[in-house]
C-alpha cells in the first residue's frame, strides 16, 4: 500500500517526546513489510538532518480559509532509512525555535501552522501525482486532513484515500476560538457538534476522530481509559460512538538508537548478559551531578516533560520524605512547568549529594541516566503508552510507574515469575512512597532479585515488529471502509 505519514514531529530530524519517536521509527518498518511509506513534516529551522535537505522544483499552491500560499518542498530520508520525508518550507511559519511554542506559551497562530502543513501535505499528493491508499495522521496537529479528504477534495484523486487517526494524548485537543475555523477552508458545516463543534470552540482532534476512516492509539489499556470520563478528556462520548473503529497499540521502541550493547552515550557497553556497563555508567552519572559517589546507594533517575500529566508533584510532595528516610539518591532530566522546575532545583540545592538536576533537554543525558539509574521513576496521572519506561528496561534500569495506560500494558509486576517494575495505583504521593520505600527494600535485601528484574526488562520483546503488522491491518481496515 502507499502510505503517507503526516506529522509534527519524527525523530531525529525533530523531536519534543515519543510521538517524535513514534513518527521516526514506525515508517521504515512498514517499509520492511513491503509498503511504499513518505512522510510529510514541516521545514523547522532546527531539523537535525545529517545532509542538507535536497530542494524540490514543485511550489505548492496551498488553498486555506487565508488565501493561497505559497509553499516550497525540500526533501529528506528518514535518517539511517530509505524513507522519504517531504518537507513542507514556509518561514513565515516555521522558522522559529520552537515546535509548537516558547516558554512564554504556545505560538498564538498554530492552527494556521498547522493547518498549512495539512493542507499542504495534501496538495502535495496532488501535485506529486502519488496518491496514498492512506493517509496516517498524528494528534490534533493534523486531524484536519481526515475532514479534508472528506469534503474539498472528495471529488479529487485523494477521495479515494483513507485516514487513520492515531491518539497519543488527548488531553491535547487544538481547541482554537470559532473564528479561527474558517482559516481551515473547511466548509462552516463541519463546525456541527457531531464534527469540529465543541461548546463554543473548534476542537481540532474532535473534528479528526468523527471524520477518520479508523482511530487507534497507542496501547490497549489506554484506548479503554479515554472512553471513560476520566480517561476521555470530555471527548469520551465520540469515542464510545466510534468504539468499534478504536484499536489500541503499543508503541515499540527504536531498537538500534536506544541499544545499550552500543549506545555511543554510554560509557561502556550494556548487556542482559553483561551488567558490569551498569556500574561504569551509575559512576559517570554521579559524577556528572557530583553525587556521593558510594555506589551502594540506589539511585532513582527521572527523564520527562514537567507537565500534570507526568505527576512528578507527586514525588516532590514526598521528596523530602523519601530521601530522608532512605539511602536513595536521585537524578531528574526534564523541562516544562516553571514551579516544578524551581521546586526540583530548590531540592538540588538543599542535597547536592543526593539530587542532581538538569532543566532543559539533552538527548546523551537521556541515555546515560537509563544506563545509569537503578530504577526510573514516572508516576504519571495517564500515560497514553510511555516510551521512557520502555527505554529504561531495555537499558536495566527498574521502572517504577503508576498503572496506568501503557504502563499498565507494559511493566510487569515485580512479584510476577516475569516480572519487570514495580506498579502503584491510586494517584496519591502516600501510594508512590510506599512503592518507592520496597523498591529500596528490594534493593538492599535482594540483589539476585534486583538483577532478575533488570535482566527480564533488557530481554523482553519491545520491537516494532509486531506492532508494525497491526498497523498494517489497519490500513487494510481502513481502505476497505473507504471503499465502501
Ligand atoms: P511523552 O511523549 O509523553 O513525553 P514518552 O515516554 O512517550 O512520553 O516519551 C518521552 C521521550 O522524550 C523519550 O524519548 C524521552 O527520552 C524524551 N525526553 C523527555 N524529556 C527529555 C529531556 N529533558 N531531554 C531529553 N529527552 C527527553
Ligand atoms: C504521547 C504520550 C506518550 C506516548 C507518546 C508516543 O506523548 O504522552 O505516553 O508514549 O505520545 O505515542
């Protein structure tokens, strides 16, 4: 089949979390199950592109509710792939420093960005003269196309194209002001409650998941979760009304980027076989924060976005405690929430041998804390899957994670034959302390056990492979439905 990923973000040309990884890693192994896969992202100023982007001849002729811009097309592969990636160039828009925002919020015309890129994706197509049997898009960044293929260009060759819509967060929906709507260029209609209407607002991702042909996201458990009322983020409704096109899968990892026998990050090579790396990375890591370098004390690392989501405020309320009472010492790399940063620096400050903190994102630190940590911790409030946990049980780091969403579907617990993590349940900081304190127990009293953990997490399967075929299906699905 010809597939046409469109997205925001794809690693490593550019990334801000795992739908980038996502994005970066899925396509060439469709590819490898013999699909015909491109991929559409925007021209960012930042893109990490090991050679200069190649300059197309086509200008694109974008219609919107704007007017018509004009775009140009550079192309790419897909770094250590054969996969092309077009990239949709126009500066007005996207040469900034920022995906989606600045530390002062997001950029106030993304729904022109973004609209753009859809659209542009599209004429792309046309212009191009290959028409894909599908159309992949990516959260609300792209969840226009789906209505696009359904009304303007229906009697075009792309009516013919199906979409699939894939969830990775649906707290993040593109709720823009109804005026903003007729810059999409799609007809006033589609603004109807049953499609973009949303209480006084245009609901991007809400628009998307009415008009694609087939929704997934990205794991079981979580597309369980968001057709609820907590999990749903107020849109459980359309999903229970689109409950038999929902399918949940989880999201593999990069294995050749994120593995430890080879890691260049690391300081030595890591093995299920092999733990001693662990021990020179652990070093290098309390080093780097200038830790207490006693080697038999545990150390938690964390490597996330500060959001709500992540509740890492749950740790902070029990920092303190934790820290106090045990021997653990602590690692944190992230960025986001301004309190939460301040919070974490504060407790840097409080116990420079015990707490080391970097605000801000660095791709080599990410990898040294998976190969250093003993246990990563992520107790987020929802996880639509979660690939830092994957990460860390590749590297044999022990997660420690709340159950939930792809947590739930992919750390096993400790006391299981198999087991991998340890999982706490209800989202109370009483509940993550007293996981964390048997983590240390374990720690302490049982070492054989702790490498039994380690080793279960380093050779569990989280390849694409599997994951890649199910997609597949469902582009099989998909184009079947559009058919009619
Ligand atoms: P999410 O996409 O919700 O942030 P995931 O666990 O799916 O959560 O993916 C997070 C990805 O972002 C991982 O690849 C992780 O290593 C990376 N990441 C998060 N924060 C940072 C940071 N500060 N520096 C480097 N990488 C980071
Ligand atoms: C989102 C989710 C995360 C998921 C990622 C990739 O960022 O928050 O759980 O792993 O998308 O699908």
């Amino acid at each position: 089949m010809k597939i046409l990923f469109v997205a925001p973000e794809a690693a490593p040309l550019a990334k801000e979390g795992g739908l980038g990884d996502v994005v970066g890693a899925l396509p060439p192994h469709l590819e490898a199950l013999g699909h015909d896969v491109r991929l559409v992202l925007p021209q960012y100023r930042g893109l990490r592109t090991t050679q200069p982007p190649r300059r197309r001849e086509e200008i694109l002729f974008v219609h919107t509710g704007v007017g018509v811009q004009f775009a140009a097309v550079a192309e790419t592969e897909l770094p250590g792939s054969k996969v092309p990636v077009y990239l949709l160039e126009y500066q007005e828009y996207f040469d900034r420093a920022g995906i989606y925002h600045t530390r002062e919020g997001a950029y106030p015309d993304n729904h022109r960005r973004f609209g753009l890129l859809s659209r542009g994706a599209l004429e792309l197509c046309l212009v191009l003269g290959w028409i894909p049997d599908v159309v992949h898009v990516h959260d609300w960044t792209t969840a226009l196309i789906p209505a696009y293929l359904n009304t303007i260009l229906s009697g075009t060759p792309l009516g013919q194209t199906a979409s699939v819509l894939t969830i990775h967060n649906l707290e993040h929906q593109g709720r823009f002001p109804v005026e903003t709507f007729p810059d999409t260029g799609l007809p006033g209609w589609t603004l109807r409650p049953d499609g973009f209407g949303d209480v006084g607002a245009a609901n991007w991702l809400k628009g998307g998941l009415y008009h694609a042909d087939k929704l997934t996201t990205v794991s079981p458990t979580y597309a369980e979760e968001i057709k609820g009322p907590v999990g749903g983020c107020g849109l459980d409704g359309v999903l229970r009304f689109k409950a038999a096109d929902l399918i949940g899968i989880v999201n593999g990892i990069d294995e050749a980027a994120w593995d430890p026998a080879t890691d260049p990050h690391l300081p030595a090579p890591i093995s299920a076989d092999d733990l001693s790396g662990r021990t020179v990375a652990r070093e290098a890591l309390r080093e780097e924060f200038g830790l207490d370098p006693d080697l038999s004390r545990p150390l938690f690392g964390v490597v996330s976005r500060l959001f709500a989501q992540k509740g890492m405020d749950l740790f902070l309320d029990i920092m303190d405690r934790f820290l106090g009472s045990t021997r653990a010492q602590f690692v944190l790399l992230g960025s986001g929430d301004s309190l939460e940063e301040e919070r974490f620096a504060a407790e840097a400050r409080a116990r420079p041998r015990e707490v080391g903190v970097y605000l801000g994102y660095n791709e080599r630190l990410a990898h040294l804390i998976m190969g250093g940590a003993d246990f990563l911790v992520m107790p987020s409030r929802f996880e639509p899957c979660g690939l830092s946990q994957q990460y860390a049980m590749r590297y044999g780091a022990i997660p420690v994670v709340r159950k939930t969403g792809g947590l739930a579907d992919t750390v096993l617990p400790a006391e299981e034959p198999h087991g991998t993590g340890f999982l706490f349940e209800p989202i109370l900081s009483e509940a993550l302390l007293e996981v964390l304190l048997r983590a240390v127990d374990l720690w302490e009293t049982e070492p054989t056990r702790v490498a039994a953990l380690q080793q279960n997490g380093m050779r569990r399967d989280a390849s694409w492979g599997a994951s890649a075929r199910q997609y597949s299906q469902v582009y099989e699905w998909a184009a079947a439905a559009r058919r009619g």
